[in-house]
C-alpha cells in the first residue's frame, strides 16, 4: 500500500498529529502491517517539503506539538490517486513458476513443489476464513480479496499440475 496518499486521504477528512495518523491508519489498514512511527514521520515530512500538507502549531505550555493539515494541492493530490486505476499485477514470471522448471532441470519432482505450495495456500485460506468469519466488515473484504487470490493461485497449481508432463518435454528440449 502506498503510505503518502493515504495519509493525505485521511488528512482530508480534519488535521491530526503524526501519532493520530498512525492509529488511524493502523485501525483501518494497516491491522496485519501497522506503520513504524518513523515511517508516519518521515512521511509527513516529504509531504511538507512537496508542499501536500502543512503544520499547524498548538498553542499551549507543554512541548510544541504538531498537527498537520493538508493543503489544496494535497486534497488535489489525493482526489487524483482515488480517480486513477490501479495496475493489475498479472505475476507473469513468478517464483513458484521458477521452482517448478529449476525441479524439472534439477531432477526433482515438480509435483512435490505443487503439492507443499498447495498445502500452503490452503492452510492460509483456512486462516483467512476463520478470521474472515469472526472480523468486522473491513476484514471481511480484505480477507475476501486475499481468498480470491489464493483461489486463481489453486487453479494455476491445478492446470499446471495437469501440464507437467507437456513441461517437462518443453524444458528437456
């Protein structure tokens, strides 16, 4: 996930402090990635020097605390990030592909290499099921986007399970 927008998107909806930031973050995306402080901070900090946010200060006794709030061309900044698309990632070389063809060069089974990636997928759905099934609605949906994922990797394991033997005289050749 891209931090800076997403700390602008939740900018846009008041001023916080960085450690207000983080917690809102936390709770709403980042439960299984929560952000380091560090990175909340040196994040504002580009977001100031490209002139995104800027920093109220607080008027008080206590230390000089920060708020910030995001400025016009922030909100600008934003409301193109939400307006554009995403690129679909098609994982058109990917490392279990490799594993299979290095264990048919190598003299290994690729069967085996499917079938502990299979397992994996699978313990990993049945995880996100449960959870999927005691969390709230944000849980849900992204456990149910993860599941969508696993799934199209099990059909790939599936097909290509069904093409090994086409595999293997195509890399013997």
């Amino acid at each position: 996930m891209t931090v800076a927008p997403t700390l602008l998107g939740l900018l846009r909806t008041g001023p916080r402090h960085g450690y207000d930031l983080k917690r809102a973050y936390d709770e709403r995306f980042g439960r299984d990635r929560p952000l380091h402080y560090g990175q909340v901070y040196s994040t504002l900090a580009r977001l100031l020097k490209n002139g995104l946010v800027e920093v109220e200060h607080e008027p008080g006794d206590g230390p000089d605390r920060k708020r910030y709030a995001i400025t016009d061309a922030g909100v600008s900044d934003v409301e193109q990030w939400l307006a554009s698309a995403e690129k679909p990632e098609p994982y058109l070389q990917s490392t279990l592909y490799t594993k299979v063809v290095l264990a048919l060069l190598t003299g290994h089974d690729p069967s085996d290499v499917l079938d502990t990636q299979r397992s994996e997928h699978l313990r990993l759905m049945r995880d996100l099921t449960r959870r999927k099934s005691d969390g709230d609605l944000a849980d849900q949906l992204v456990c149910d986007h993860a599941l969508f994922h696993l799934e199209a990797d099990l059909r790939w394991l599936e097909l290509t399970a069904a093409r090994l033997d086409q595999l293997a005289a195509t890399v013997q050749a």
